[in-house]
C-alpha cells in the first residue's frame, strides 16, 4: 500500500512538472528564411538574403530588441574554414512596401501578434576575392534578442547560402547483394533555402529510369526542411540534466540539451515512464523499449558534431511529413521514393515510402549504406536493378 501510494505521488509530481514547463512563458518569434539571389554591380558579387520574423503568438506582440550578423566562410575542398575575408553588409527592414536602411544599427522593433517582419541583407564582395579564395559557403549567423512578457531571450540561427547554387552532377556507382546496384549522387552541401522536392528534382532528372528506387537520408531531408537548433536556443534544466545522465555517452540524449529537445516534445512524463518499463524489459534481455515508446524522433535526434560542418555545432532533428515529401517526389519523378535512416553498422530504418512493397528489399541491400551525409555529400541514391 505505502508503495502504491509513493508511486502514485511520484507521478503527480512529473505530471505536475510537465503541466509546469509546457505552461511556462516563452517567445513565440521564429526566424524563417525565404530566399537569396546573387547580382553583379561595379566588379562586386552582391548576395542578397530575404528573411522574415513570424510572431506565431495570437494575442502578444513581441519586441526584436537587437539583431545582429556574422558569417564564416568556406572553400569548395573538404568544407575548409577560412576567416578575415573583406565584405560589406547592408541591412533593411520593411514597414509595409517601405524599404529601411538600419545603417548596420538594430532599431528595437515591435512585431504584433500573428504579424511578420520581413529583412532584407545585402553582402557586398569583391569578385576577385571571391574567386581568388575559392569561397563556395556563407554560413550567415544571426544573434538576435527577443523581448516581451516572457522576459528577454537570447537567440541564434544559422543559415547556409551556395554561391555554387547547384551546378554540378555527380554519379557514383556502388555494387549492391541480390543484383542491384546504388548510384550515388553528389550534392552540394544542402541548407534550409533549399526546396527539398526541387532540389531532388534538380539532381535526378534525366538520371532517374522506371523501376529505379531513389532513397534519401533523414538528415539532409531534415536540414533542407530546417529542422536544426542551436544548443544556445534551448532552455533546458534541472529534469534533462538528471535524465539524460541514464544513456551510453556516445547517444545523442546523452546530454542535457539533446534531452531538453526531446522534454520540449514530449514531456517529462512519458520519458520517464519509457525509461522504467524500457530497463525492466531490458533485464529480461528485451532492447529498444525506450525508442518504441518516445517514438521514432527519440532516436532520430543528432546531437551537435552528429553531422557535416557547419551543422556540427547544431542539433538536428527527424524531418517531418516524410510520407508526403515521398507520395509527390515519386509522382514528379515517377520512381519509387524512400526516407531512410541509414548507419555504418548495419542498421536500416524506413521511415516513409511511396510504396511498402521496397522496404524489405531496401532493409536487406542497405545494411552496406552507399548514402553518405559527411564529406562525401551523396545524400541521394538511386537503387537500381542490374537486370
């Protein structure tokens, strides 16, 4: 009875906790990118990056209190770093159709509720500096403040801009079991501004043949979709510090911000609970009860170095609407499309199909994982039939 009524009391207290931290006041302000172009002007190379600010709040308006821009840039071989490269930076806001010089100098805005704000950033290079460099990446990293009822937050975001834009098409093919073959195809290294139906378009017509299965790994989906977060945005606490101190160290809950990302989801509660029963079945020899239970984004969370640079020092996160992205990649291309979750362990993951008659062979043929999200940047590969 006594251990009864201590479990009972426990689980109030985590139900309380979740009800406490989902109800606790936070920014509604998301960063959202929309586009960027390139122009030529007076031997210069402009980039021109359109951003905007959605107040997703219904009721409270929310003030950018300061907003500010860097950027690293990268060579084309091996993503290679390279700093002290000379540009200018203009930034404008709009307040209806007027267009507003800040003159580099954050004016504190207020942005009412279910409203945007629309951000114009214009990068000013020397064309010979650009070409004598080599540079192939902007990553465009925004510092900015967002101030209301909740208090003051501090934010980070960052974006990736190619100025290679896609031009190149890359096939490498790979012996497969069972008669099949992979052909992998070189990307550029993808972002967010990246249309993730488009793009894969882009590179598979006229490569794509009937009957070819063409799969994509989660993680360039994810990141195309802009589904990584800066550690620095998450406001984790007491409950992820003590939680994920229960999983291996090389996992990506194995530390309090991946765990906060996976609280923010779906609660102290559920992971708690999934931890108990998920121990107890494993000490009858029963793995992976954890994972079932949290769902499948719990084991699709990569935590910061978990991917390619720039995006090791975010954490990214399973994409969303997978079934969708693969019902009308297959119709435009024709193909069958899958969403896998590949490892060099052997281990293979369907997420979504256009067709479930492919997942058992592709769970068979994929455990050599001809995919590659790292340095060789071949996220998409088409499976096909030697016959």
């Amino acid at each position: 009875m006594i251990i009864l009524k201590i479990f009972l009391l426990f689980l109030l207290l985590i139900i309380f906790l979740d009800l406490y931290i989902n109800n606790l006041t936070k920014s509604n302000l998301v960063l959202v990118p929309l586009d960027y172009k390139f122009r030529n002007k007076d031997n210069n190379t402009e980039v021109v990056i359109d951003l905007k600010i959605i107040n997703e709040s219904k009721n409270k308006e929310t003030m950018v209190s300061n907003l500010n821009l860097d950027i690293d840039f990268f060579k084309s071989k091996n993503n290679q770093y390279l700093k002290d490269l000379d540009y200018d930076k203009s930034t404008y806001i709009y307040s209806g159709s007027i267009k507003k010089n800040i003159h580099n100098y954050w004016p504190t805005t207020i942005i009412k509720a279910n409203s945007e704000l629309l951000i114009q950033v214009i990068l000013r290079f020397k064309n010979r500096d650009l070409k004598k460099n080599k540079i192939k990446y902007i990553w465009l990293k925004v510092f900015w403040e967002n101030y209301g009822h909740f208090g003051i937050t501090k934010k980070q975001d960052g974006l990736l801009v190619n100025l290679n834009c896609h031009n190149k098409k890359e096939l490498i093919e790979i012996p497969l079991k069972l008669g099949y073959k992979a052909i992998a195809v070189k990307t550029d290294l993808l972002g967010s501004f990246d249309n993730p139906i488009e793009t894969v378009i882009n590179y598979c017509k006229n490569v794509t043949r009937e009957k070819d299965i063409l799969i994509i790994g989660e993680t360039p989906l994810a990141i195309m979709q802009g589904r990584y977060i800066a550690p620095q945005n998450l406001e984790y606490n007491i409950f992820s510090k003590i939680l994920c101190y229960f999983f291996h160290p090389t996992s990506s809950l194995a530390t309090a911000c991946g765990m906060q990302l996976l609280i923010n989801k779906i609660g102290v509660t559920r992971i708690t609970f999934s931890l108990i029963l998920g121990f107890l079945f494993k000490c009858i020899g029963i793995k992976g009860i954890f994972y079932r239970l949290t769902g499948f984004e719990s084991a699709l969370i990569d935590d910061i170095s978990g991917t390619v640079v720039p995006y090791d020092k975010s954490i990214v996160m399973g994409p969303i609407n997978t079934k969708l992205f693969c019902d009308k990649l297959s119709k435009q291309l024709e193909v069958e499309v899958a969403v896998v979750d590949v490892n060099d362990l052997g281990g293979v993951k369907i997420l979504a199909s256009s067709n479930n008659s492919v997942n058992n062979i592709l769970k068979e043929i994929l455990k050599v994982n001809p995919a590659g999200n790292s340095d060789e940047k071949t996220p998409i590969v088409l499976i096909r039939n030697n016959k």
